[in-house]
C-alpha cells in the first residue's frame, strides 16, 4: 500500500470514528451524571444495574471502536452510493436511541439489558477473533472468513450487533423509540443482501459457503 | 477455551468497572452543603446529591440558602460545596441509620440532618418538616426519619 492510499484509508475511517467518540464520550458523561444523582448507591440494586447497563454500552462501543481503527483495506467495494447509504443508515440509525431520554431505572429491565448487550459484545468479540481485521460499516470485500461463528451463520457480526441493540433498546422502552429500532432492522438486511452479493463477485467459494449456510439464525434464517 | 473465559473476562470488567464508577466518581463531583441554625437552637444540614462542576455546585447551594433566609430571617445560614465525598458524607447520603434525626427525599434528592442538645426538639422539628411538605408531590416530599431509624 503506498502512503497516500494509507493516508487515504485513515481519514476515511475518521468521520466514523469521530462519531462513535461522541457517543462514547457522551455515555461516560452520562455515568458521572448518574453517578452524582445517586452517590447514596448501598443497596440500591435497581440503580447499580442502570450503573452496569451505562458501562456496558460504553464496553460495547470501545470494543467497535477499537475494530474499526484496526481493520484492513477493502479488496473490493461498491462504486455506486445505494448500498453505502444503506450501511450508513443501518449502522448510524440505531443512535437516535441514544439522544431520547432513558426510562426510569428499573431493575429487571437494566438487568436484562445489561445481559443482552454483554452478550452481544462478547459475541462481536469473538467475531473479530474469526474475522481477524476485516471490519467494515460499507459494504465491502476483504477476506472470505468460513470459520469459527462463520461456520453456521454468515452474518454473526449482525446478530451480535442487534443483541446488543436490543439490549440498548431496553433502556429506553418506549413505543415512540420502536420506530427507530424497525427502520434499523431494515436497513439492516438490506446491509446484508449487498454485503453478499459483494462477497459473491470477489470470492467464488462464497456462492458454495451460502448453500451451506443461515443468513443470521441456524435452521430459521 | 476463549469461548469459555472471553464471557467470564468482559462480565469482570463491566462488573469492575461499575464497582470503580461507584468508589471513585464521587470524588469528581462536587456536593451541596447548606447548614443553619434556627432561632430553637436547632442545628441543620442540608445535603443535596452531586453536581458535575463547582459552579453548579455553588449556584445549587446558593439557591437553597436564598430560600432558607426568605423564610427564616433570623437563622445564620452557611452554603458550601465539597469536592467528593468523605465517610460521613457517605454515610449521610446512603440509607443507614444516623445518630441524629433526618429527613430524606424519595430518592435521596435531599438529605437534611437535625442536632440540638434536646433530641426530643430536634425530632419535632423533623416531623414539622415532614408534615409541611406533605402537600408537594409525592417524588418532592420528605419524610423524617428519628435517630437510629433504618431510612
């Protein structure tokens, strides 16, 4: 790769980085605030979940940070902009969420949110383990990994993604929010039909590892 | 064998992490104390839940004090702002048991601590605080809690 393709590639990663900084910065802004409304915490279960909720969503975002800055250079990508713009949309798109007021603090919800969005980092993690840097928020090609979670499912990366969304969700719980959560979803499987046909052109094997497995759930999908 | 000990690790963190949000964002934060004392004699602390910088601090303590003057003329009020929070302070905010009267807002809003050498004046005065505020919404009311009362 020479420099400027190098430089090229860093500040496209950028504007997506700067974003994701926001929300992070903001939630661990979020925590202090919390924290300073609470400083009583003993025993107050219901506010050490919300507590655990906000810190694993700043968790969840560290770790897509960290992937992202880390990734490698596409091999193949779309030229026309529908499919970028479906992948903007579908990953940027879920963030409203987090500019509407969180429920009140509640201990069964915060606790299963805490648990959906832990799994679904951790899930993301062991993804990035299988997919070792190839990372992308566009559609786009840059190595064929078949194994680990890829194994069964081709898009683990999604699942654990929406996991988590639904975990974030859950610290909202509003039908005003639902909305947002659809047009997510949408976008999102619009995101996985461009993907895959990207992987199909640049890897020939692709059309072989999509007969023999799910889109996101084993034996349903 | 990271499968096994990846969900182990990152439920640690978050559980670490919130355990560190919980000792150590206190200290960031700067807390509301307003003390007065009534013509009784009655010695009262207010404690209010944190602030994210001292100006905020100091304009919420000074608010409160402007209200206490407004309706005691004659009591010597004094408004601070503490950087953290120390033991006592700790203790004040959470829900165990004081060695004085006390007031607490739902929620913990609002802390008041009462002392004068007669305990039996300083629970009346706690109870008169209760019974004043029963007319504001349920989330603003206070409730007096006596001496060594689980709050």
């Amino acid at each position: 790769m020479t420099n400027a393709e190098k430089i090229y590639d860093a500040v496209m990663r950028l504007p997506y980085v700067a974003f994701l900084s926001f929300f992070l910065i903001r939630e661990l802004s979020g925590i202090r605030t919390l924290v300073a409304f609470h400083p009583y915490v003993g025993g107050d279960w219901s506010f050490v979940m919300a507590l655990a909720t906000r810190v694993s969503v700043v968790i969840f975002f560290s770790v897509m940070l960290s992937f992202f800055i880390s990734r490698f250079r596409p091999i193949s990508k779309y030229s026309n902009w529908n499919p970028k713009i479906t992948a903007l949309l579908g990953t940027l798109f879920t963030y409203l969420l987090l500019l509407t007021p969180r429920a009140p603090a509640d201990a069964f919800w915060n606790s299963l949110s805490t648990l959906l969005v832990l799994v679904g980092c951790t899930t993301a993690i062991l993804v990035m383990v299988d997919l070792g840097r190839s990372l992308s928020i566009m559609p786009e090609a840059r190595k064929l990994v078949t194994s680990g979670l890829y194994r069964r499912i081709r898009h683990p990366l999604y699942l654990a993604e929406e996991i988590a969304i639904i975990g974030f969700y859950l610290q909202f719980r509003s039908w005003q929010t639902m909305p947002i959560l659809v047009v997510h979803f949408y976008f999102q499987i619009r995101r996985m039909d461009w993907e895959e046909s990207i992987l199909a052109k640049a890897f020939p094997a692709y059309a072989e590892y999509k007969q023999r497995t799910y889109r996101l759930f084993p034996r349903l999908y | 064998m990271l499968y096994r000990v990846l969900p182990i690790l990152v439920l640690g963190l978050t559980a670490a992490l919130t355990a560190a949000a919980i000792e150590f964002l206190p200290e960031t934060l700067y807390f509301p104390v307003v003390e007065y004392s009534t013509p009784e004699n009655v010695q009262i602390a207010l404690f209010k839940n944190g602030e994210l910088d001292r100006s905020s601090c100091e304009q919420g303590a000074g608010k409160v004090a402007i209200a206490i003057r407004a309706g005691c003329p004659t009591c010597k009020v004094v408004e601070r702002c503490f950087r953290g929070l120390d033991a006592e302070r700790r203790k004040i905010l959470s829900r165990e048991p004081l060695s004085t009267p006390s007031v607490r807002m739902p929620g913990g809003k609002l802390t008041m601590t009462l002392s004068t050498r007669d305990p039996q004046l300083a629970l009346g005065v706690c109870q008169q605080i209760e019974r004043q505020s029963a007319s504001r919404r349920v989330d603003q009311r206070l409730r007096c809690f006596p001496a060594l009362a689980a709050r």
